[in-house]
C-alpha cells in the first residue's frame, strides 16, 4: 500500500496558482504528509514541468487542494473538464468525506477570487467532499491588502501579473496547507478504524 498522499491540483498560465500550490504543499508537508502536485493540460499550458493528473491521483488522495486562475469568475474551462470526467468516483462515492480546499488568483483586487474559489467548490461538494476553508483565526486574514478570504488561499497579481506571492498570501497558503493535510490525516485514521 503506498503512502498517503494529498493531491494538489492546479492549472497555472502565468506562475501565480502554481506558487500557490507550492505553498501549500509547503504547508501540508510540515505535518509529515506527502504532498502530490498535479496539472492539467491543454494547449495553453505553461506549467508542464509538472505531472498531468489522472482519476486515480483523485481516487487514491486522502485531501484534495484544487486551483485555478479567476476566468471572469469562474475556474479554467481546462479544469472543468477534468472534473467532467469523474463521473464514475461520483457514483461509486470514492470522494465522499475526503477534505477539500481550493485556491485562486487574478489580476485585480475585485477580479472575480471569491466566486471563482465558490465556483471550483462544486464539483467538490457534489462528489461529497467535505470543504475547508481558512478561519478567521488566521492573523493573515485580518493583514492582508491583496489576496486571502475566508473562502480559500488566493493572489492578486496586479496589473503587472506578478506571480510573486506577498508574505501574507503565503502564510494564508500555508496555514490552509496544514488545515488540510492535518484534517485528512484524522479522517483517514477514523476510517481505517
């Protein structure tokens, strides 16, 4: 039997999503939990240095972070895709009770992060997963000018595109990482019991 894993899926255009999921992998490996990063790939992609996901990283994962760029509001149609193809986990219910997260970034302060970070939780809540969010007794919460809500770790990149992620964003990516690895690990050992 191989180890347990939490799988970090992304799909990054300009770096930004993908040093989120570096720190979030950050996060969920200082609680001893391998930390599994995966893309998908499509045309456009600028991040192949990096595994294309398969349906058995989803089954076999014990968590899932998910993250995507804000596509007007909504995660890449790349993403969704692959998500279209995971309609055999949802009826066998290989995801149910499985700790989710998700993440996102774009270019401006108002450009879409929440509803795309509420967008990406659906096909995690309709396969049954159980969706974490960052709690507000996060202090970066309370600091942060650019990304960071309630909802999921996020980056404003500006108008710059500036994949480089502010300490605050981060510390938010971070502590969402160790929320999630340490949640899969007690459903995992509740499970096994």
């Amino acid at each position: 039997m191989s180890q347990p894993f939490v799988l970090v899926l992304f799909y990054s255009r300009h770096g930004s999503v993908l040093n989120l999921a570096k720190s979030i992998a950050k996060g969920i490996e200082q609680t001893g939990v391998e930390a599994r990063i995966r893309t998908v790939i499509d045309s456009d992609d600028h991040c192949s240095d990096y595994p294309a996901v398969d349906t058995d990283d989803v089954k076999n994962c014990i968590g899932l972070a998910m993250g995507s760029p804000c596509h007007f509001g909504m995660m890449s149609s790349s993403l969704k895709k692959f998500w279209e193809s995971t309609s055999n986990h949802w009826i066998s219910g290989e995801l149910i009770d499985k700790p989710a997260a998700v993440f996102t970034s774009s270019s401006s302060l108002h450009g879409g992060n929440e509803s795309t970070l509420l967008s990406m939780s659906l096909p995690l809540l309709h396969h049954g997963m159980m969706l974490l969010g960052v709690p507000y007794s996060e202090p970066e919460l309370h600091k942060t000018d650019s990304g960071g809500t309630p909802y999921g770790a996020s980056h404003v990149s500006g108008l710059s595109l500036s994949n480089e992620l502010s300490e605050s964003e981060k510390r938010i990516a971070i502590a969402l990482g160790i929320r999630l690895a340490n949640t899969a690990k007690l459903m995992n050992t509740n499970q096994a019991t």
